[in-house]
C-alpha cells in the first residue's frame, strides 16, 4: 500500500515533471495571468459557514477517537461529503484559475493549535496528496520567528522575522495556515509568475530563452556530502500553459560555488525578473487573519513576506503552520 503521504523526493519529482513543447514568444493568456490590482477580496476569499465547520468536527473528532498521527491519516479517515464539491472547486482554482485562494474562518482558537493541524492535514488530504518539507520527513512547517539572525544569507528565512524574497516551493501547492498574526507587518505578497514573464517577453525577449535552461539551484545543505547545487529549469511550456519554478535567494547564492553557472547574463535576468514582480500593481499583498488558510501554486504563483515585529511575548508570536501538496 502506498504511503499516505510523499517523501520530499517523490514530491519534488513530481513538481518538476512539467509538460514542455516549446517556447512561449508571445503572450501568455488566461485566468493566471492576473494583475494584482485588478484582483476584489470577494473573489479570492471563501468563507466557511457553520455547517463547514462543524463537519470539519466530525470529522476531526473520529480521527481523535481512533488516535491517528498525521502520517497515518487517510482521506477516508477524514470524510468531507458535504464540502466534496467546493474542495473540488478550490483544487480546480489551483490548478487551472488563478492559481491562489484564502479560505477564512476556522475556529483555531476554540480549537487550538494540535486540532488546528489535524484539520489542516485532512482538508491536505481532500485537496490532494501532502508531503514532507525536507530530508528529515517534516510534515507541517512551523514558520515562526526562532531568534535566528536575519542577517545571515544562509540563515531559513521562514525562522526569522526578516523579509522573504519571492520563490516557490517544491510542491505543486503550498499552503498557509495562521494561527497567530504578528504585532505589525509579515504581508503575504504574491504575483503571478505568468504576468511577469509576459512583462519579460515585452521589455527584454533577449532574455526569456535563457529561462529555459538549466540554472543552478543553492543546495544550500552545507553537513551533506555531494555537489552544492543542482540544475534546476525555471520555465516550462506545455499545452498551452507556462510552468515556472523560481527561487530567488538559492538562485542568486549558487554562484557562492566556483563550478556554478551563474554569471553576468543568469544576475540580469534575476535582477530584470525580480524588477517586474516587485513594481506596485503588478503584486498582491495581503494580511491574514488567525484561522485563515492560504492555498498557491507553485507552478504560476511566486510568494514572498514583508518584515514584521513580533510581539514580546512567546505565547502571541506570529505562528503559521505550511502545508505542502502533489495535486497529480
């Protein structure tokens, strides 16, 4: 019988099996290629009503009484027949829309954090199949600030309370859980990696085909033997859809290694690229709300953070909880 969730290997093979057939020379259309400032809050937040809820219960509440661990959680463990039809609506958003949605309003302060999670992974569970976030099997990311040096180049960002820088994760979706929000600042900013490539393709064309070959990713793994970086392609065009991966920071700090490819022309598409996605208009910022959970893909969304201040206490620091998904 197959795990009930993916390795970090297995997961990042599946994101990178991307359809290809050519380059894309002329614009790429359709509902990913949206503009931050043509985006309403109605049409990405979905709300969950009280009947939503309590079948999250139920369903929460019959995980609890067999004492199931995530890893060994199914999705017939965690029967949602009433929310079947919006998952699958939710699941199609991801994959063929937009790309983004926030879901609003679960109850995660009645429930706490424990119960939080095990709903988060069932709900994982109905959207498509989680996986680990690293070699070491971690299920659900903790993205809280651990007083680690922001500073640091090499330093997680997700463990400060320092900016992140735009990239994508390993996954086909991610997704964001909050369960406490910081004292000021820590926006979620996305952007449609679709609509910055089109800016790209307009301003500088000499650099797009570039995007479809290799660049070198920063292993960034400095206690494990082997070569420290691996080629990754950030553009992949198929069937009439653009699949990008991007990562800023591990993009920029391979070159760190003296047999990298990254010279002159890979840093002026970094700094052209990342010049698009940054310019007001084009990117979408929001601010979570405790229980909200952020769901975007990967293949057509690029996410970053603003700097926050967290508050004194321990017991109110910003706290999110990241869940990665294979939607194949």
């Amino acid at each position: 019988m197959d795990a009930a969730y993916l390795s970090f290997a297995e997961q990042a093979l599946r994101y990178f099996d991307r359809p290809h057939d050519a380059i894309a020379r002329e614009a790429v259309v359709g509902p990913s290629a949206w503009r931050g400032d043509a985006q309403r809050e109605g049409d990405w937040i979905v709300t969950l009503d009280a009947p939503a809820i309590h079948e999250l219960e139920l369903a929460r509440d019959a995980v609890r009484r067999r004492g199931l661990g995530l890893g060994e959680m199914r999705r017939e463990d965690f029967p949602l027949p009433g929310l079947a039809a919006a998952i699958r609506s939710w699941r199609r958003e991801l994959e063929s829309g937009r790309g983004f949605l926030v879901l609003r309003g679960l109850p995660v302060g009645r429930w706490g954090a424990d119960d939080a999670a095990l709903v988060y992974w069932g709900l994982g569970l109905h959207l498509g199949r989680p996986g680990a976030q690293n070699a070491m099997g971690d299920l659900l990311g903790h993205v809280v600030d651990t007083g680690e040096d922001a500073e640091n180049p090499f330093v997680r960002r997700y463990r400060t309370a320092g900016d992140i820088a735009y990239h994508c994760d390993l996954a086909d979706a991610v997704g964001l859980l909050c369960l406490r929000t910081a004292r000021r600042g820590g926006a979620s900013r996305i952007v449609s990696s679709v609509a910055v490539y089109n800016q790209l393709l307009r301003r500088r064309p000499d650099l797009v085909e570039r995007l479809y070959e290799p660049m070198a990713l920063d292993r960034r793994d400095e206690g494990q033997s082997g070569p420290g970086w691996v080629p990754v392609i950030p553009c992949r065009y198929g069937a009439g859809r653009l699949w990008t991966f991007y990562h800023s920071d591990y993009f920029r700090s391979a070159a760190r290694h003296a047999d990298a490819p990254v010279g002159a022309l890979e840093r002026e598409i970094f700094d052209a690229y990342e010049a698009i996605a940054s310019e007001p208009g084009i990117y979408l910022d929001m601010q979570f709300e405790p229980g909200d959970v952020q769901l975007v893909s990967n293949h057509v969304v690029l996410h970053a953070r603003t700097a926050y201040e967290d508050w004194p206490e321990p017991e109110r620091k910003r706290h999110l909880l990241r869940l990665w998904l294979t939607l194949a």
